[in-house]
C-alpha cells in the first residue's frame, strides 16, 4: 500500500467519522459520486471491502479500520512536522491536545495557567472525561497527551509521573466517626459507601483495600456518575466515600465534610501523562512534559496528614 495517498487517507477518515457519503464529501470539496469513486479505487487497490453499506451510513471494516488507524497517524506525524519547522524558524507556536480525565479536572485550570505563563503561544484544547472516555480518545489519536491516575494496558503508551494523587475517606462534619483516630478497615468496610462507577481508578483501589474484608465486596454501595454527586450527596449524610484528595479541598475548608483517619490511609497513588507510544513528541509537548516534571507537583492541592480537625493544615 505504499501507492496510498494522503487525499484518499483524509477521505476514510472522514467516511468512517462521519458516517455518510454525502457528509464526508461535502467537508472534503468533493462530490458524493467523485469521492464514491476514490473508496472504491481504493478498495481495488487493495484488494479488501473498507466499509459495509448499510441503510444506517457507512460503516468501516476491520481493514477500514485499519485504514483509519495509518490515517490518524499519518495526520499526527504531518502535525508534528509543521510544528517542528515552526520551532526551528524560532516560532514559539504550537497546539496541545490534552485530555484529563474527571478528577483532574480541580487542578487542570491552575496547570494549563502556569504553563501559559512559559509557552504563551501554545494553544491548548482541553478535554475532560471519565476514564474509558479518555482512554478510547488517547487510543484514537485526538489527545497528545492525557492526564490520569493509571496507564492504559492494552496498548502500548509512554507515561510519566509528575505528582503524588492520595485517596481519602470522607464523611459529613457531624458523622460519628468524624473525630475518631485510627479507624480499622473492619470498622469503616461496615459504612455505606457511595462510589464512582464501574472501572474507575478510585473505585478500583477502594476494591484493593476492603478485598481483605470477606463479602465485603458483594454490595459495594451505591453508584454514582461524578465526584460532585459523591460529594453532596455525603454532606447530605447519605453514606461515606473514598474519593481523591483533590477533589474535596474547599469542602474541607468550609467544614462541610472531614478525611476519617482510617489505618493505611491516604492510599498513596501516582498522576501521569501518558501518549501513544508510536506519536512522534512535537515542540509543545514536549514543552508541556518538561513543565510537568519540573513544576506540575507544585499546582496540585496540597493535603496534609489526614486528622480530622487539620485536615488541610
């Protein structure tokens, strides 16, 4: 397939995003029977089906999909080529596609600021998620870079840790164990617990640390789809939570809700930044990993050791 072309890539890729030929050809200049034309050469050329037609659109194949896949790569290599020769020219530009996932999203704004202040002319589009969101957009080359508490396993990605990310308990100001020190895990596993869904990183260390309790496990507690309704609905007294640190230091500070001093806790995790292992670094991200290894651990809130009355120091 050496003969492809970057026209007939860019087509796929706008086939398989948008799902209808007239759509595709519409944002591409073409028209619908002209770009008809360019799949289906491109099909004769190698010798596979690159999308079964259907009533509901186009929808690509396993080959489609590969075709994709060298489409989103190809576009991310021109990307890093154009900014690399703005680098070179002493262009201080660039674009950074930075994905973070849902708990990150209280301390985001301060990094995405302090960066600004070294690289002003760096444009930053910033999407936030839950996890298998940012994963899946990191997997389909729409991040340069993602913030999040894990890597991704199933493919294969550079990650590096710029700060520590502790995990708490938390429970309204006036709940009974409030001012209690060194709770045992017995003890705090016999709460109701509100938790994030299925999946999630806190969720799954909140899995780790109550797995020692027997059955614990079965009825976890009730879901709930964000770190906000956790939160409110513990001031509200409807349960405890294991949430991130991070996420919680306002409402510490306000008194609306207190860290337990549960045994072994905070549970210590890591933040990293994590691309594709086969994305070439352009200029600004590398500019942005330099930034959050030498400074990014210095604009994520601060928590200090988990007694009730000091939470926050």
């Amino acid at each position: 397939m050496r003969n492809v072309t970057i026209r007939q890539l860019r087509t796929i890729e706008a086939v398989c995003r948008l799902g209808k030929i007239n759509l595709a050809a519409a944002e591409l200049g073409l028209t619908g029977p002209a770009l008809t034309l360019q799949i289906q050469q491109l099909e004769r050329d190698a010798g596979v089906a690159l999308f079964d037609r259907g009533r509901e659109g186009m929808v690509p194949t396993g080959f489609g999909l590969a075709f994709l896949e060298a489409a989103r790569s190809v576009e991310d290599s021109l990307s890093t080529l154009d900014e690399s020769i703005s680098a070179m020219k002493g262009l201080r530009t660039g674009r950074l596609r930075l994905g973070v996932v849902s708990t990150g999203k209280y301390f985001a704004p301060q990094l995405i600021a302090a960066f600004r202040k070294h690289a002003p002319s760096i444009e930053i589009n910033l999407f936030i998620g839950n996890r298998a969101e940012i994963i899946q957009k990191l997997r389909d080359h729409e991040f340069d870079i993602a913030l999040m508490g894990r890597p991704p396993r199933d493919f294969e990605v550079r990650s590096q840790v710029f700060g520590d990310h502790p995990l708490v308990f938390i429970a309204p100001a006036d709940h009974p164990l409030a001012n209690v020190l060194d709770i045992s895990r017995e003890r705090i596993a016999e709460e109701q617990f509100l938790v994030r869904e299925r999946g999630s990183g806190t969720r799954i260390s909140l899995e780790i640390f109550l797995s020692a309790v027997p059955r614990r496990l079965e009825e976890l507690g009730t879901e709930m789809g964000s770190n906000e309704t956790i939160k409110q609905a513990v001031i509200a007294g409807l349960g405890i939570a294991f949430i991130s640190a991070h996420t919680i230091e306002q409402e510490v500070k306000l008194g609306r809700l207190v860290i337990l001093d549960v045994v072994d806790t905070p549970i210590r995790r890591q933040w990293f930044s994590v691309s594709r292992r086969d994305r070439s670094f352009n200029p600004a991200m590398q500019a942005f990993e330099r930034f959050l290894l030498t400074e990014g651990a210095r604009h994520l809130p601060v928590v200090a050791k988990p007694y009730p009355a000091n939470a926050f120091g």
